[in-house]
C-alpha cells in the first residue's frame, strides 16, 4: 500500500539552530502534502498544505517565515522549523494523498522536535 | 470553520466490552467522514472512512460508524474490544473538495484491560 516516508523520526537541537523535517511519498505521487502539528494531548492541528511547484498554504497563526515548506517535487515536500525555540518542541506529522479527492491520507510517523 | 469534537478523552474498557466513541462535527456543506487511530510507537492508520451510501461504515479490525446526519455525528463502535485495541482514536471531517483540509478531533485514548 501507499507508503509515507518521515525523517527523521526525532531530533534534538539547541535555540536558535534550524531543523529540516523530510516527508516523502514512497510510492505514489501526491500533489498535496499536509503538515500537522500535535500538542501533547491534544488534536493534530493543520500547519499548512504544501502544493507541488507553488507556494504552500498555512493555516492562520502559522508564521510562514519560521516554518518554511518546500514541495519542490511529487514526492517530496520539507518543513523546516527556523531559529528554533523551545515552544516549537512538539510531534509534527506529514501526510500525503494520493492522486484523487476521495483517496484517504497517509500518514508519515511523525517525527517529535526538542529545542533546548 | 469547520470543526470535530470527540466527548469522550480517555476511554478504560476491559477485554469483551462494548465500545462506542462518540464525534459530532460542525461543518457547513457536504463531508468525508474518517476515524484513524494511533497504536503506541506508531503512524496514523485509517480505520474506516464515510464518502456516501450507507451512513453505517464497517472498517478494518471489527469497527465500524454511523452517520447521523441530522445530529453531526459519526460515532465508532466495536462490539468487543480486545487488548490489541489499545490506541489513540481520532476523528476527522473534510470537505469534498479535492484541496479540502482534514480537521480532526482532539482524539480519545482507549485503555482496554485483561
């Protein structure tokens, strides 16, 4: 089946630093990818869609200059989190949909962020 | 906006109970309704999805939901739970159209017992 791959799966970096998360489609291409965010018990809450070749869109409160997408193909789409604090320490997700409204998403395994 | 409201956050049933896990949503046009769930250490996986059709959807595992239509719900329910259900359960509603954006609820964490 349709795979979502994510890395790195954790990461740990100072204040300050800046932290590339991947989010890879293994076997499908997918136009939309999805970025998500989870507090600790709390909902998975939308960061922005990433568009293949044009500019991704973020949901509002979700500053664009701090956490950059690139979709640059069908496969592969980046957060990164820039001059990283330690509030951004959380579990961001990707998910990506196959071609076609009604497919359902797939999900990356996420990969949990710590600033110290 | 669109929204989802799971009631219940923290669900402990023992093996062989019933579970129904409640979700209504708020959203002003047609949906794509789905509940995922979350294994400890694992991705996201779709348990089951509402397009159109038969508002009672049967899923992987045993589970299935009801669209009610008329009171925003899509309730999941398994008639006996085992172990291996042990999980975090979300729900989510979309719109049908082809960039809609997938909301989901704040999850329950189900706790089932021997």
């Amino acid at each position: 089946g349709a795979v979502v791959s994510q890395h790195p799966s954790w990461v740990i970096c100072k204040s300050g630093t800046s932290v590339k998360i991947e989010c890879r489609s293994l076997d499908f291409q997918a136009t939309t990818m999805f970025w998500y965010r989870q507090f600790p018990k709390q909902s998975l809450m939308l960061m922005a869609t990433s568009n293949e070749g044009s500019k991704a869109t973020y949901e509002q409160g979700v500053e664009k200059d701090k956490f950059l997408i690139n979709h640059a193909s069908l496969t592969l789409s980046t957060l990164t989190v820039t001059s990283a604090h330690p509030e951004d320490s959380s579990f961001y997700i990707c998910s990506a949909r196959d071609q076609g409204a009604d497919s359902p998403l797939h999900f990356g395994n996420g990969t949990r962020l710590t600033v110290t | 906006a669109q929204s989802v409201s799971q009631h219940n956050h923290h669900v402990i049933l023992s093996e062989a109970a019933s579970l129904e896990l409640g979700c209504n949503y708020s959203y002003g046009g047609t949906v794509n309704l789905f509940w995922y769930v979350q294994y400890p250490g694992q991705h996201l996986q779709l348990l089951l999805k509402y397009f159109s059709g038969d508002p009672l959807v049967k899923g992987i595992k045993g589970f299935e939901a009801e669209f009610i239509k008329s009171k925003f719900s899509f309730n999941l329910r398994k008639p006996s739970v085992q172990w291996s259900d042990t999980a975090e359960y979300f729900c989510a509603v979309r719109g049908t159209g082809t960039a809609s954006k997938l909301t989901f609820g704040t999850g329950t964490r189900l706790q089932v017992t021997l």
